[in-house]
C-alpha cells in the first residue's frame, strides 16, 4: 500500500468513527432532552413526573450504553497481543454457559458443535466480539435456537450460527437499525476482521438467518 493510499484509508476510518459516534449518541441524547423538557413544560401531578423522570432515567440508561459501546468501537480496529493462540473450542464453551441461562429463561436451545480449534487472534478480544454478537442476535424478536457449528479448512475456522425465531425478523426498509444493536454487531465485525478474519450475514430469511464468522487458524495452544 502506498502512503498516499493509507493515509486516505486512514482518514476514511476516523470519519467512519466520528460518523459511528454522531448516529450512537444522537438518538439517545435527543430523547433524554425531550424527556427532562416535557417534564417543565405545565404543572404535573407526582404520578407525571415520575413517569417523565422514568423516562429519562431509561433514555441516559441508553446513553450510557452507548458511550460504553464507542469505547469499544474505537479499540476495536486494535487486534491486540496475538502472538498466543486461541483456543476457540473453549472460548465458545464458556460463552454459551454464560449465554445458557438467558436462552433457558426464555424457552430457547443454544447447541454448539465444536472440536479442538486453536486460531489467530487475542482471546480476550474475540470473547468481546462473540459477546456483543450474541447480544445483537438476541434482539427482539428473540430467538428461539441459536445453533453454532465450527468448520475448518486449511486456513481458517468457519463458525456458522444459525438462528431461528418464531416471529418474523423484518424490519422496514425505511426504519435504521436500533442504534445500541448496530453498535453491537460493528464491534464483533471490526474485531474479528482486525484478526484477520471476517464476519458476514450468509443468509437472511422472515424466521431464519445464518451469519459466518471466519478466523485463521492458529498452532497449537501452549501447554
């Protein structure tokens, strides 16, 4: 890559930053103001003021995860220490017993088939990512299987998870999506791709949708 070229690879990524900051915090900020400006405009009984002090209370809640989540998109582009492989056998195993009881509260199977892997990247990173993936997929409306199969070639480890819902998953083509929840799937995609790897939506139905994650495989675990 020439200089000129990275320096212009560069400029576009901090303006997709800058970009990613104005539409995380806009929402929730312009929603927290109406909420506080609502509640001085006439006199109220107490039951009104604490509705719109409960509404707000929930919109700076928003606002801070959102803060929360641009801290992240902005390391995300940092693939960290790598120089250790990854055991993503195990990594995937201690996601979904912290998953599991989320699933099991809401009447949903989370299956995973995993063998002994070991792939490029930081684990504490790609942890991160699978976590914030996962709470992107659990968005409404919520699924009713997660099924998560590992894949390899000679080059990389393909991690395929399969959703299903009972409801539709359709959102209107005019309407964004839910900031907190773009954020979330920004932040898995940038990290693993800082890996070396990727993340894309493979396939995408009413009830159904599959996402790849890709990764590149490793040598085997110290010890």
């Amino acid at each position: 890559m020439t200089p000129v070229a990275g320096f212009m690879e560069e400029r576009g990524g901090q303006h997709e930053l800058i970009s990613d900051v104005f539409h995380q915090l806009s929402q929730p900020l312009t929603a927290l103001q109406c909420s506080l400006e609502l509640a001085l405009i006439r006199d109220r009984t107490s039951e009104e003021y604490r509705t719109s002090v409960q509404a707000a209370l929930q919109n700076a809640e928003r606002l801070r995860q959102s803060l929360l989540l641009l801290r992240e998109l902005s390391d995300a582009d940092d693939p960290g220490d790598i120089s250790a492989p990854v055991d993503l056998q195990r990594l995937l195993f201690d996601l979904r017993e912290d998953f599991l009881p989320v699933f099991e509260s809401a009447g949903a199977r989370f299956n995973l088939v995993c063998n002994a892997v070991h792939v490029r990247g930081n684990g504490a990173k790609l942890m991160r990512a699978f976590f914030y993936l996962l709470e992107h997929l659990l968005h409404a409306p919520s699924p009713t299987c997660l099924e998560i199969d590992v894949e390899t070639n000679s080059q990389q480890a393909e991690i395929r998870m399969t959703v299903s819902r009972a409801e539709p998953d359709v959102v209107p083509p005019d309407e964004p999506i839910e900031p907190i929840s773009e954020g979330q799937l920004k932040i898995a995609r940038r990290t693993f791709r800082a890996a070396g790897g990727d993340l894309v939506l493979a396939e995408s139905a009413a009830r159904r949708s599959v996402w790849v994650a890709s990764l590149r495989l490793s040598g085997p675990c110290p010890g």
